[in-house]
C-alpha cells in the first residue's frame, strides 16, 4: 500500500478513536483491516504516514492538529482556539482541583509508585479523602500492592488520563523539581562587583599573613579545642620561671633576720 493510501486510513484511526492511539495499535488495526493483502503493512510505513498527517495538519488552515499525548496520537485543538472551546464547555474549564488533591497528585506523580502511607508521610497530615477526589477523576490508579511492606498496601501511580491532561506521554517528561524551583532562587545583586574582588583579594591576603600556632584538636567530649603548641609551651615555661625569680628576690631572708635579731639580744660583756 502507498503511503497516500495510507494516510487516510491513520487519519481516520485517529480521529474516530475515543482514546489516544500508538504507532503499534494503528498498525495492527490497519492491518487487521486489510488481512487479505499479501504484504502486511511495517511499523516504519505507519510512522512515515502519521508525519504525513501531522505535515497536513499543521497548516494554519486547520484549528486542530495531531500530537502525541497522552501515550498516543489524537487529534487536540490548538492553543489558539482555547477561549472559544472554553465557552463550549463551560463549568468543565471551571473546577480546579483543591490545593491538598494537587499536593497528593504531584507526589504521586514524582514518587510513583508509592502507598498511601508514604503519601502521609510526607504530607504529614492523611490523604484519604484527596486519594479517593484523584480516584474518581481517572487522574491516578492503583497499579497494586507493595509485597514488602506489612500488610502489603494498595500502590498508587498517575493515570493515562493525567498525562492526557497535561500532555505528556510519561513520568519522565515531567519538569524537573530544580527547573520547577528556579524561579524562587534570588541571586545576591553585587553593586560594585570591582570593589568586591578587591576586598576578597585583600582579606585572602591579611588571612595568609597571620601565624597560626594553635593546633586543633577534638576532645573526648566532641568539641573543637586548641592545643598548644612547642612554642607556646616554651613561652609558657618562661613566663613561670621569670615569676619564680621575680617572686624570689621579693621575698625578705627571714634567716638573715632572725640571726640580726639573736644578735641584738646577746647582753653586753
């Protein structure tokens, strides 16, 4: 089969298919569709035929184009067009999702697979209400059961619906957490950026000017202490010995005194 026979068949598949349709899936339905021909349709003949479609739809003719989302290709307006569906729709585009179902769905989401009791782990508080909100609208799973924890708890991941939702095709296509946290990081603003190379360079300098002769040492206790070192050692036991001798030619010679005195009461001859 020619691709331009082959493009109209995939553009059906994918605009008549209430879910998103792989690359696989279509081949196999095509080829289900024409069992009866001798050369089954490849994988490589689908992939070329979907570029077809995409190259057709792209054009700004169309207010819709096809796009890989949700695990699949499927036929998506086009962002242009969104205030116009929106009132189409109406209370649909209205409900939001509460602020603790968005905190229990992002670490799904970041975390998966995951139970419930890691989600309050991290949260803190319990999460059985906002598990049970993600539950009903599709948004996540259960995927199974944790076979090493105690009591083997229910595991929880993100649906296919939520990566429809937020048009991406798997876990890994979510923003990083840095890339996410970025923004917040406020860089310090450097006035005179001269100035303070200048101030840097000079306390580098004072710093490698000072002697250090303390040597630190840990104590039995922990802490962080100095220990003295030879020369401060030496210097110690010189100002000891110069107190000693200082002490010693200040105090009075009692002997000498005492014999002066003997000799005053000796009775004269």
């Amino acid at each position: 089969m020619e691709i331009s026979d082959l493009i109209p068949n995939i553009e059906a598949l994918i605009f008549a298919s209430e879910k998103p349709l792989t690359s696989l899936e279509i081949t196999e339905l095509i080829n289900n569709a024409f069992g009866f021909m001798e050369d089954k349709i490849t994988l490589d003949q689908i992939e070329a035929g979907v570029q077809g479609v995409i190259e057709k739809y792209r054009s700004e003719f169309y207010p819709f184009e096809v796009r890989e989302s949700g695990g699949g290709w499927q036929f998506l307006t086009k962002r242009d067009y969104h205030k116009t569906i929106a009132q189409l729709n109406g209370d649909k585009f209205l409900k939001r999702l509460s602020g603790a179902a968005l905190e229990t769905l992002a670490i799904i989401a970041y975390k998966q697979p995951i139970t419930k009791s890691e989600i309050e782990a991290i949260r803190g508080v319990s999460s059985d209400y906002s598990i049970q909100k993600l539950l009903e609208k599709d948004l996540v799973i259960i995927s199974g059961r944790n076979e090493l924890m105690p009591g083997k708890p229910l595991v929880y991941n993100t649906s296919k619906s939520f990566m429809d939702y937020f048009g991406i095709n798997s876990a890994e296509e979510l923003p990083k957490i840095r890339e996410v946290l970025a923004d917040q990081i406020v860089e310090p603003t450097i006035v005179n950026p001269e100035l303070q190379a200048a101030e840097e360079v000079v306390e580098v300098q004072e710093f490698e000017d000072e002697e250090v002769n303390a040597i630190l040492v840990v104590s039995e206790n922990g802490e962080l202490i100095e220990e003295a070192t030879e020369e401060d050692n030496l210097e110690t036991e010189s100002e000891e010995t110069g107190e000693e001798n200082s002490s010693d030619e200040n105090e009075p010679d009692i002997e000498s005194g005492d014999e002066n005195e003997n000799e005053e009461e000796k009775p004269e001859e």
